[in-house]
C-alpha cells in the first residue's frame, strides 16, 4: 500500500495505522442504495456472495458462482434478483 494510499485510509477512516483503517472501511456499511444491490431471486435479500475459487476448481461441486447467504440458495446471476 502506498504511502499516499494509507494516510488517505488514515484520515477517512481512523485507526491505529493503515491496515487498521482498511479494516474500519471494509466493515462499514455500503454507501449504495439498496435498489441498486443485487438481490437474490428467492428470497430478495441482498447478502449475496461470490463463491471463492475459479469455476475450474471442483467443477462437480460448484454449479454456480454466487450463493444467498440469508438462504443458502445457489444464484446464477445475482443481476436477475433486482
């Protein structure tokens, strides 16, 4: 991380040193309105997540790139839930 880059974080977000406020930034909220989050199609909660790893990666057990973490649901295209 560049200097730059950490006393940006620093000044944004406070904390100890920059890793710390880069951790502060990843856990605040999102600034995006929640009509512009994808959603999943079942259930219409916006905790979607990418599943870890290529589509390469035990294939037999991945048959999706995002899941629904409210309802374990297997998403194909967290765009389609909007």
């Amino acid at each position: 991380m560049s200097d730059d880059v950490g006393e940006q974080l620093l000044e944004t977000w406070g904390g100890d040193d920059p890793a710390d406020a880069l951790c502060r930034a990843q856990q605040a909220p999102t600034t995006t309105p929640d009509d512009e989050l994808p959603r999943c199609p079942e259930c219409q909660s916006v905790r979607l997540r990418a599943r870890p790893g290529t589509p390469h990666q035990q294939p037999e057990k991945r048959d999706t790139d995002y899941w629904c973490e409210n309802c374990h649901t297997a998403v194909d295209d967290p765009e389609a839930g909007r």
